[in-house]
C-alpha cells in the first residue's frame, strides 16, 4: 500500500504490535499453526501429507 501512495492514519509500528497483541490473545486453533480453520479439514490434512510426506 505504501509503494501505492496509500498514506495511514496509524503509523506501522503501531499496527504491528496492535498485530502481535490480537494474535499472541487468540487460541492456538484460530492462529496461522495448520491446527485448525481449513487446514484441519480432510483436503487440508492431505495438502499437509502431499506437500510434507508426513
């Protein structure tokens, strides 16, 4: 958005601890961990095998 000359109202670094606080408050599920949300679905979970062998 910056290299668009789209100027914020909230400096960076503000929105990126306002960031880091609303994720570090959430469950584990809900974060970016491959523990819930899609890729705990079936064809989440093979993506995971295809892709890791695992």
């Amino acid at each position: 958005m910056a290299l668009a000359g789209i100027k914020s109202q909230i400096p960076v670094d503000e929105v990126i601890d306002a960031m880091y606080q609303v994720g570090s408050a959430m469950p584990t599920a809900f974060r970016e961990t491959a523990e819930g949300g899609l890729a705990a679905t079936p064809t989440g979970r093979q993506y995971t095998k295809d892709i890791f062998g695992e």
